[in-house]
C-alpha cells in the first residue's frame, strides 16, 4: 500500500550534516547547521548545566512524572522573565502565558496553530530571506504565508526601505514574523531606531508580531541587549507573541527546549488563550519532555548559576566573533577579490556569504565544506585551525 511513496527531499539544513556524516575526508568540515563547536571542533555542554544535571540527579525527591499539558511551571515563569525583563509589567499583570515547547519549532508551531484556530487573519508575512523551516511551519499549520523584503544583496545590509513599504502595504491585522535578534541566516538585523520605526508601523496597521528569538545572548553576547525588541513591543501595552529556543544559547539542542509567550491584553484574555494553547498541545504530544525544562529552571532561578551562564554564554559569542575576525584578515592576506567586510559587520551565528549556490557546490566538492546552498556558514563550526581550508575554498570559489 506505501509503494507509491515517492523519496522526499532532505532538509535543506539537516541534511547538509547527513552529507557531512557520509564524507570519508579528514578535512572535512560541517559549517551547515547553526550548532556551537569548540575551538578544538567538539560540541559544547556548558560547566553550569552540567552542575544543574548533578544537581537534578542528586536530588531523590524528583520523580519522572507527566509535566502538565503547560509544562513545567517555574521554567514558564522564568523564561518569559528572561525575554521579557524581570520587571516587565506585562509579566507583573499576569497577562502574558506561557507554554513549554519542544524547542524553538515547536513553539512557533504551537503559536501557528492556536493562530490558525483563533486569531482573524489568516496571513503571515516572514522575512525575505528567513530560515528554511519557517514557511513550512506556518503553511502547514493552515495559514497563507507571504513575504516581507528583508534583505538588500547589493549592500549585504537590511533592506529598510523594502521592509517598511512591504509592512505598510500588508492586509491589517496580519501576522508579521520578526527574528528577535541574530537574523537567520542573513545575521543582519534593524537598529534600536529602525525597531521603533517598525513598532509604530505595526501598530499603526494593527499588525500582530510574531518574534521567533532563537539566539538571545548570541547577537550582542549580553541577553538583556538581544531581548530590547521583544520588550519594545511589549512595552506598548499591544499584543505580541514570542517563540523561545534555549538550544542555542544554554546549549541544550537535543533537549528540544523551548517556551511560547502570548502577551494579551489581560489577565483574563491570557487565562482562556492558555486554555485554548492546552487544546492544541495535548493531541499534539500530550505535554513536554521534564529534562531539558528541569536544567533551564535550574540555572534560571540560582543567582550564581544564572551569572555562571551569562559568563559562559559571553564566551561563545566571543568566540564566534573571533572567528570572523580571523575569516575576515584570512581572505584579505589572499586578496581574495571582493569586499568581505559583511562578515565582521553581521553578528550572531552565521554569515550569509554571497556565495551563490554554484560555488558552495565547488567548495563542498573539491574542499569539503559543508554548509547551505544559500551561501550561509555557521561561524560557530569554525576553528583557528580550519580557517585557512575555508578561506582557500572561498578564494577558490571566486576566483575559478
Ligand atoms: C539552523 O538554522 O541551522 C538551526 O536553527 C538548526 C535548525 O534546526 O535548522
């Protein structure tokens, strides 16, 4: 009965670390998926959740109960306080609720559905590039996805102008996804002035932003920073929704750890707006997995640990400006023909390169590098060591 089941595609991100995975070379290197390394090529598990996972185990008390359909109570309290500001009103109102998700996917697609069910317009505009798995996300939980310019090729900047003409002329009242910070892949992202600008537009077509932050402490290396446009939003007294990764940023990928904030108009609207999120999580998968939410509380709510993290959460984002730095010096001493100077400008983990698919293809071929057909590399696969490989594959690849 299945023999008419066509091969699907691979993902266009994961499955460059499946091609990575079937490469014999020892030179070989994975700069695909936005996943941090160390200088010395190996994932990273940070000290502080290593001492929040001995604490976890030490503790006998703990059982491996069903979570609510909600999630964990204290991760939810403490993670829209990290996004949102501790002394957010919003928060202190009891008018924002919050859900735990499988990760950042899993609350954007959580926050689509409800959406699809209970908001009154059906469109999204997501930004022109975004990352791949958004229009997938959206489109398959019913709404219409359509685009906003975003970003402007000849400058390797925003593309202001676009983005402002592309808001202003959106039906009212449609959804509008925002990159909270680090942009995704372009690693280009509005100034504090352009957000402003952007907020009154918004507001003034009554237009609902949908931030994915999926790299907070990544952009700037301090997490209050990388939250000011979310809080910008917030701040206004409007309705926003905020989809949170802690993949990145605490590290813990596989954990699948994430959380959905929808900041309403009150505390009564929040309480059946959270009613409703239950109706769509528990045909989904019933409720959360506990670990993962178990090591974020933990580190969250301990004074220490939580300053541990933003110390070791600093250093990967150092490290990765480090790498563009040395990328960057790496190409100039070739002479590599061009002007590269949109690797040190663009922050968080990606430079979107402008390399055209064509030379990422000869790069992957003939040096083994492997990263997105759209030119993206994540920096944070990069290593002082195999900076030079890349730069002679880059040089190669615009010069042949
Ligand atoms: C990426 O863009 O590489 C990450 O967000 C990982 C993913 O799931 O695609």
């Amino acid at each position: 009965v299945f023999d008419h089941v066509v091969m699907g595609p691979e993902d266009p991100i994961l499955g460059v670390t499946v091609a990575y995975n079937k490469d014999p070379s020892p030179v070989k290197m994975n700069l695909g998926v936005g996943a941090y390394r160390t200088e010395e090529g190996k994932p990273l598990v940070l000290n502080v959740v290593r001492r929040a996972e001995q604490m976890l185990v030490n503790d006998s008390s703990r059982v491996k109960e069903y979570l609510p359909i909600v999630g964990l109570a204290d991760f939810n309290k403490l993670s829209a306080k990290l996004i949102l500001g501790a002394d957010s009103p919003a928060v202190q109102e009891n008018r924002v609720t919050t859900v735990q998700c499988l990760s950042g996917t899993g609350s954007l697609r959580v926050g689509a559905e409800f959406l699809a069910r209970h908001y009154h317009q059906h469109t999204i505009l997501i930004p022109q590039p975004t990352w791949g798995n958004h229009p997938k996300v959206f489109g398959l939980a019913g709404l219409s996805v359509k685009t906003y310019r975003y970003y402007d090729p000849s400058t390797r900047g925003l593309d202001f102008e676009g983005l402002m003409e592309d808001l202003g002329s959106a039906p009212s009242g449609a959804i509008v996804l925002f990159h909270a910070c680090a942009h995704n892949p372009t690693g280009v992202d509005p100034t504090a002035q352009q957000w402003e600008q952007i907020r009154q537009l918004a507001r003034s077509k009554a237009l609902l932003p949908f931030f994915d932050s999926a790299y907070q402490g990544f952009a700037s290396g301090n997490l209050d920073t990388d939250a000011q446009s979310v809080r910008m939003f917030v701040k206004d007294g409007g309705e926003c929704i905020v989809a949170q990764s802690f993949a990145k940023n605490m590290g813990l990928y596989g954990e699948r750890v994430g959380a959905l904030s929808i900041v309403c108009r009150n505390a009564d609207v929040a309480g059946r707006v959270e009613s409703q999120l239950k109706l769509v999580i528990r045909p989904m998968y019933s409720n959360p997995p506990i670990h993962g939410a178990s090591i974020v509380a933990t580190v969250l709510k301990d004074r220490n640990m939580f300053q541990e993290w933003t110390v070791e959460l600093k250093a990967m984002a150092d490290r990765i400006i480090n790498m563009r730095t040395q990328l960057f010096d790496a190409l100039r001493s070739r002479g590599t023909p061009g002007d590269w100077s949109h690797i040190i400008k663009q922050i968080g983990m990606f430079t979107f390169t402008g390399l055209n698919s064509k030379q990422v293809a000869f790069m992957t071929k003939e040096y083994h590098i492997y990263m997105t057909s759209d030119g993206r590399i994540s920096m944070a696969g990069l290593s002082s060591r195999t900076v030079p490989h890349l730069a002679d594959a880059i040089h190669a690849a615009v010069t042949r």
